[in-house]
C-alpha cells in the first residue's frame, strides 16, 4: 500500500503510457497552457424577497429595484411601499455618494411592444427620479433615462418558452452612482 495514493496514481499512469507499445519509449509530449480570460466579478447582494439587489464594481453602485414593488402592473405612480424603500436608497446615496450625477435607468420585461415598454420604462425612471430628488433634498443631480426591454438582466426566454421569473427581474428600476474613496 502507497503512503501517498496520489503518487500512486500519478506511478500507475506514468508506467501505463510508457508500457503502452504504440508510444514509443523516447515520446515526448507537449504541454500547453491553458489561459483563459477572467472576466469582472460583480458581487451582488439581494434582499430576502429578491425585489431589491446591489452590487458594485469598482466605486460604481447599482441598486436595483424590481418594477413590482415600485408599481402597479403597466402603471408609473408609485406605491406606498415604493417610498419606503426609496427613502433608504435616498439614505444610501446621501451617506455614501461621491457627488456628481445619479443615473436612473428604467427597464422592461419583453411583453408588449417596444415604444410602448420604451415609454413606460422612460416615465417609471422619471417617478423614481422625482421622489429621490425630494428624499435626497440637492445632494446629488439625478438624470432619469428608460431603456425598455433592450438591457435584460435576465433572459426573458429560456429554451424557447418564456420565464416568468427571469421577466419580473428585467422589469426594474436601477440608482447607479459612484462612491466616495
């Protein structure tokens, strides 16, 4: 019995290809290396019920805020709920922003056609914007922008047949901001 299996294994493997008679004994074989490349690990936390998330990379902050939270099925107004949870990305922004412009991004599922969820997206970023402008009181300027269904976290189709869960991801608010140092 072998005190180090693996060098066991690596003794077995290594007499199995030189006993092998279709390789010769003076076979050399090369080794490349494998590089691949490693993208950006975007940490992400999520709330418990997953209708709020943030991540950051770099000093950029993203809290993203599920549309059904914020609104009513194709409806701009905000709900109650909505200014609770907006007053603490207000909160969020005050205390950690490093000034300059928040960015409101505004985002639809797939369903419905595109000016349509173009529109939509556009007054729901517009909503958010205002009711962050009276919570933050001039901390920061806010610039509102809809991008409809064309930035999907998610795919709204999997396998060729529509997810209702990655769908209710796609429809969200976005507070993009840069951290103080």
């Amino acid at each position: 019995m072998f005190r180090f299996p693996e060098l066991a294994v690596a003794a077995v493997l290594s007499g199995a290809v030189l006993a092998d008679p279709a390789v010769p004994p003076d076979a050399a074989f090369q080794v490349e290396d494998l590089v691949f490349p490693v993208e950006d690990i975007v940490p992400e936390i999520e709330s418990m019920d997953g209708s709020e998330s943030e991540s950051r990379l770099g000093e950029e902050v993203t809290v993203a805020l599920t549309s059904d939270v914020l609104f009513a099925l194709d409806k701009w107004v905000l709900t109650a709920e909505a200014r609770q949870r907006l007053a603490g990305v207000a909160g969020k922004v005050k205390a950690e922003s490093a000034g300059g412009v928040v960015k409101i991004q505004g985002h639809t599922d797939d369903q419905g056609a595109d000016g349509y969820n173009q529109a939509l997206s556009l007054r729901r970023a517009r909503a958010v914007q205002q009711a962050l402008e009276r919570l933050a009181a001039g901390a920061v300027t806010f610039e509102a922008a809809g991008f409809g269904e064309t930035r999907p976290r998610l795919p709204n189709l999997v396998n060729g047949r529509p997810s209702e869960f990655n769908r209710a991801k796609n429809r969200r608010v976005e507070i993009v901001f840069n951290v103080k140092q």
